[in-house]
C-alpha cells in the first residue's frame, strides 16, 4: 500500500472516508462553520424582531423556534465543533505526533456529530422546531406538540455521542502520543485546556445523555419521569441538565483560554507568563467547574443552605479565572507585542471576558440573583463570556492557525476591518441588554410593550447585530479573496514557539519526519535559540505507519441519523417509524461488526519514499 | 516445550520465572472466572428467593457487585499492573466528581 493507491480515488470520496486529524480538523470548521452562519442568521431574526416594540416580524410559537434553536446551534453545533476543529488541527502537531490514538473513531465522531446536527435543523422543514428553550425545561419540553422536541432530543443525543467518542480520543492521545522529552509540564496550554475539556466532556456528556434518554422515553414511550401527576419530578431534569449544562460552558470557554495563551504569547515575543500556574488554574477551573450547577436554580427553592454553598463555590471560580487574565496581562508586559489580526482579537477578549466575568460573580450572588433571573441581564452575562469570550477566541485562533491548517495567510487588513466591526458590533448589541434586564425585559418574551419604555435601548442592541453580521461577512470575504488568491506562506509565518510550528507548509500528512525531541516548554523557541534551524530529531528516517481510509464512519452515522428518524415519529407513525429504527440501527450494528471483523492494520509509508518527498518540499 | 529451552542458564532462569507467572495468572483468572459465575447465581438466588428481605437483599447484591468490579478491573483488566496510573486517576476523579453531584442531587431533591 502506498501514496499512489488514495491518490487515484476521487478527492470527494477522500474527504468523505479521510481518518487523518487535519482533514478532519477542516471538516468539523467547515460545518461548525456553516451551523454558526445558520445560528447567527436566526439570532438577527430575534433582534429583528425585538428592534421596536409590538413588532409582528416574528410572533409566538414561531419565536420560540428560532431563539431555541438559536442557543442550541450556537453551543451544540456551532461552537462545539469549531473547538473540535482546533484541537483536530493543532494538538497532535503541538504534541509531536503523527495522528490522534483513534483516527476511527475520530471520524466517526465526527459524522455522527454532523449527521446529528442535519436531523435536528431538518425539523424546519418537517413541521416546526423545537420551541422548549435550549435547555428543554420539563414539563414544557414534555408537553411541547408536534416531534420539533424529538428532533432536539434524537438530534442532540447522536451528534453528542460523537462529542463524547472525540472528548476520549484526546485523553489518549494527549497521555499517550506525546513526543519524547513532552513531559506533562511542557506541553502547550492549548494542549492542557483541550485535555482538560475532554475530561470534562468525558465526565459531563453522559449526564446528558441520560439527561435524554429519559426526556426521550417521557415522550416517545410514554413514561413519567417528569411528570408530576405520575410520581415524577420535573426538577430533575433541570439538575440532570445543569449537571452537564455548566461543565459545558468550561468545555467552551477552556480551549478559548488556551488559544489566547498561545497568541499571546506569540505575538508578545515573550514565554506566557506563570506557565505553572496558568495550568494549574485550568484544571482547578475544571475541578469547580463540576461543583456549581445548582446556580442556575437558585429560584427554584433549594433553601437558603443550598444556594450559599453553590454560590460560594461560584465564586471561587473567579480566582483561577483571575490567575489567568492577570497572567496574559503579565505575558504582554514588556513585551514586543505585535497587533496582528489574531492578537487584535486576543487582546479584545481580555476587558471582554472580564466583564462578563463581573457579572458572572453578580449573578452568583444568590439573593440578587432572584433580581437578574431570566432577565435579560442573564442574556448579557452569558453572552458576554460566549460571544465575548468563546467566539473572540475562536476568531483569533482562526487568524492565528489558518497558515497551518490550509497554508495560506488570511488577508490582514479585511481581518482588521472584521475585528473592528464584530467588536464594536459585539459591545452595541450586548452591553445595552445588562440594562434591559434590570429594567425588568424578560428573556424567552417575543415583544414589549411600548409604554415600558425599553425601545431605545433594544433598538441600539438591533444595530449592534447588524455590526456583528457585517464583520461576519467580511469574515468570509476574507476566507474567499484569500482562497483565490492568497499567497502561500511558510511553516513558520509568525515567528511560532510551539512545535506545530516546526513542519513545513503544507503539513506533509504523516506530520513529523522524524518524531521530534521535546527539550522544554515552547520546544520550537528553545531550537530556535539555540541556533538550530530545525527540532532535533528523536528517531532516524524509517518507514512510517499510517492508519487507513474507511467510509464505516460515515455509513454508520447514517444508520444512526435513520434510526433517529425512526424514533422521532414512532409516537405518531407506528409501523413504517418501527422499520426506520430497525434498519438504521441494523446498519449501524452491521457496521460495528464490520469494523471488528475486518483487520486493518493501516499502511507503511517507505522510507525512499519519505526522503524524496522531503526533498520535493525543500526545493 | 522442551526444544526451545536454552542453554544459557541465565536466560533459563528469567523464562522459567515468566513461566510462573503466568501460570499464577491463569490460575487467578481461573479462580475469579468461577467466582464470577458463583457470584452471579448467588445475587441471582437472593433476588429470586423469598427468604431475605427486599432491603436486605439489596444491600447483599450492591457488595456483590463491588467484588465483581473488583475482579473486572484488577484480574481482567490487570489495573494492578506497571503503567497502569492514568486509569487509576481517571476512575479516582470519575467516583470523586459522580459521588459529589448524584450525593449533592440526591441530597437537594429528598
């Protein structure tokens, strides 16, 4: 088996059945991508509808729809994925090593979570959306008519299984794949907040996962786990819910943490300042992060013992948070900082973040809380630390690894324009929701009446997303103009730290020659100061093993994606929904047996042939 | 077997300690496979039987249980082998944050 045999399939069927990290990585931020275009759509129909009071623009059950699936693409299909796409495209090479452990079951998470995300957008074209809040509260989620619930719940839980199979995937990776010399307290801290979101996606998924599967039953089968009338008890689906729900907001915001740990300290020329303790704090981050969820309750009626030991514990949050923003101020200090696009977004995260931080211990204050509470102040905080944290993030990243992931620069003085817009935008549409809320407007409300006197201010917010939708699509002017015409550039274009760094452009797709040999923290910089023109190899020339291409992923996915169609209309269907079921998870199954009767034990990529192909890209 | 025994006494020595220890290994897998398998129509006959009470019987078959995972992790899975301390963090971590939440739950909704 060699190059030549992938070479002559089409370059359709290699994206479809490709099992390599990078490729990976593009696929999960072109469709994350393409759902972030679709939830951001949908939330310039909210502030469409929300610009002046009694507007009929979109009105009642419909709202509902579009803010619910607003929240749900945004974390589940948007941001969640773009997150995957990063650690796809960087971690193995920040690590030193060739692929991830499984590059099976990354594409199969892959696909599943892709094939999760089409059912549940299929739902507006089949009868409506789901219309119960992201957070699906019960009874509300129980008794919603029509399947647009279903398609939440069957949706959601295929596209998280695949979250859950790349969460795994990284752990080993991470523990096992790391070059020689790559101790724990010398790996990248974007590498250290990807192994601590997978843990927290290891630990936090399989509550909702159960979390559905019972909202699943309720509705599907008729059961009563929320149904007070039958013994049950709709409290526990918000726990359930929270008990995932906050670790998730980690499993975001963590990774964004590391991004601008690395721009930072890139573009500041200078090692991040308290490396140790910047890890330190991310995994305390992720320790607490678990602790907390109840302060999403406290109107519920825990008492008052309840919501003082979650508030505190919320709190508590606010110092490893603080350890970190100090620490990237520090890092710019006397630093030879440059304002590239990707650090413009950095530094804008920095007040950003801490504002939305501030409001955050606000809101952790119990007895105050029972003001905020689903206000729009709520919808400020959090979209303060999402938009203004996750998404700046994501944004610098973008800019920042672009060159490595497609081997192109993208064009800075668009990426400027987009920074300013999205920024100022950012600011306009949210900053003025902290005062709607606490002038009373209550999130979820599709309209105002004109007497409260809450128009001004809903209006700013309305030109505010026009601002954020304009640097969006200058964003993708970007992507395009530096498509067509982009120059290449080399493997090192911003003076990198970090071993991803060291390969040339484009990544050659076994990644590393010779496996690298780890001396330090920022394993590049070290080479580069010592005179090295190159990392010091660990290994000499040999052949390398590769795993194989599969189409299973896909095809399995599939079944699933039937199966959950099946699910969604067995309450109304009957026998043609009992076939769906049957088949697709018969599909899947047969491809489960597939993969573990088969052998594949991957390819060897010769030698001779690495040497000429490593002459080619010199010359 | 006895053609692939070698000369070099040394070499002889280490093979033949591997050789014990391997049949160590088989006996103890020996021994906890049977023990499973009791343990499961034990836990079976205490559900299935009148003669205890549901509680009790409860109890009896969560011990049970505690000393088939054992069995699961420490002779099937060789967790007390070398190399074998990123699992012992995880599963630690894992019991350490589901005791937390489903104790705190339980304690929150009864």
């Amino acid at each position: 088996m060699s190059n030549a045999h992938a070479a002559n399939k089409s370059v359709l069927w290699d994206w479809l059945t490709t099992v390599d990290h990078k490729k990976i990585g593009i696929l999960y931020l072109v469709s994350g991508g393409f759902f972030f275009l679709v939830g951001g759509l949908e939330a310039v129909l909210i502030r469409i509808q929300l610009m002046n009071p009694e507007m009929t623009f979109l009105t009642g059950n419909l709202y509902n729809q579009v803010l619910t699936m607003h929240g749900t693409t945004m974390i589940f299909l948007a941001a969640m994925p773009i997150i995957f796409g990063f650690m796809n495209a960087v971690v193995p090479l920040q690590i030193g090593a060739r692929d991830v452990a499984f590059p099976f079951v990354n594409s199969l998470g892959f696909w599943l979570f892709f094939f999760g995300g089409v059912l549940l957008n299929l739902s507006w074209f089949l009868g409506g959306a789901p219309d119960a809040g992201w957070t699906a509260y019960a009874p509300l989620s129980t008794t919603s008519t029509g399947h647009g619930v279903d398609f939440y719940v069957l949706g959601l839980q295929i596209a998280g299984a695949g979250t859950l199979m790349g969460g795994i995937n990284f752990l080993v990776t991470i523990i096992n794949m790391r070059a020689p010399g790559m101790t724990f307290m010398r790996m990248p801290l974007f590498t250290w907040t990807a192994f601590v979101t997978s843990g927290l996606i290891l630990f936090a998924f399989p509550a909702l996962t159960i979390g559905f599967f019972l909202l699943m039953f309720d509705r599907v089968f008729e059961a009563n786990f929320f149904d007070a009338n039958m013994g049950g008890n709709a409290i526990i689906w918000e726990h359930i819910f929270w008990i995932f729900g906050h670790p998730e907001v980690y499993i975001l915001i963590l990774p964004a943490f590391g991004i601008i740990s690395e721009v930072v300290a890139t573009f500041s020329r200078k090692r991040l300042f308290g490396y140790s303790a910047m890890v330190f704090a991310t995994v305390l981050i992720g320790f607490l992060g678990f602790m907390v969820w109840a302060h999403h309750m406290f109107t519920v009626g825990l008492g008052p013992v309840a919501n003082s030991i979650f508030a505190v514990a919320t709190m508590a949050i606010a110092i490893p948070t603080g350890v970190k923003i100090f620490n990237w101020v520090f890092t710019m200090w006397g630093g030879k900082i440059r304002f590239t696009t990707a650090n413009l977004f950095s530094v804008g995260f920095i007040p950003t973040f801490v504002m939305g931080g501030v409001t955050g211990v606000m809101l952790a204050a119990a007895p105050a809380d029972y003001q905020y509470h689903d206000s729009y102040f709520v919808v400020a905080h959090f979209h303060y630390v999402i938009v203004g944290g996750l998404i700046l993030g994501l944004f610098s990243g973008l800019y920042y690894w672009y060159p490595r992931m497609f081997g192109l620069m993208l064009n800075e003085a668009l990426g400027k324009w987009n920074f300013w817009t999205f920024f100022i935008g950012f600011h306009l549409t949210f900053f003025p929701q902290h005062f709607l809320g606490l002038m009373g407007m209550p999130r979820r409300y599709f309209t105002y009446p004109e007497e409260f006197g809450l128009g001004s201010l809903n209006f700013i917010s309305t030109i505010g997303a026009v601002f954020m939708t304009v640097g969006t699509i200058i964003f993708i002017i970007n992507v395009v103009v530096t498509h067509a015409k982009g120059k290449k550039v080399s493997g090192d274009p911003w003076d990198g730290r970090t071993l991803e760094w060291a390969i040339p452009n484009p990544t050659p797709h076994y990644n590393f020659l010779q496996t690298p040999l780890v001396r330090g923290l920022d394993a590049l910089w070290i080479e580069k100061m010592a005179g090295n023109k190159k990392m010091t190899p660990a290994e000499p020339v040999g052949d390398i093993h590769m795993p194989n291409n599969s189409i299973l992923p896909l095809i399995m996915s599939l079944g699933f994606f039937i199966a959950g169609f099946g699910f969604i209309y067995y309450s109304s269907a009957g026998a043609p929904a009992l076939i769906a079921i049957i088949v697709g998870l018969g599909i899947g199954l047969a491809c489960m047996f597939l993969r573990s009767w088969i052998d594949d034990h991957g390819h060897h990529l010769h030698k001779e042939d690495l040497l000429k192909e490593d002459k080619g890209v010199d010359a | 077997m006895a053609s692939n025994e070698q000369p070099n006494s040394v070499h002889h020595h280490s093979s033949l300690q591997k050789k014990i220890k391997l049949k160590q290994e088989r006996r103890q897998h020996n021994v906890s496979f049977v023990m499973m398998i009791l343990l499961t129509i034990v836990a079976f006959a205490a559900i299935a039987s009148d003669a205890i009470s549901n509680s009790v019987a409860i109890l009896f078959i969560i011990v049970l249980a505690g000393v088939q995972v054992f069995f699961q992790l420490y002779i099937w899975m060789h967790l007390g082998h070398k190399g074998h301390e990123f699992p012992m963090w995880g599963i630690a971590s894992g019991l350490l944050i589901a005791l937390i939440t489903v104790g705190t739950l339980v304690g929150l909704i009864w």
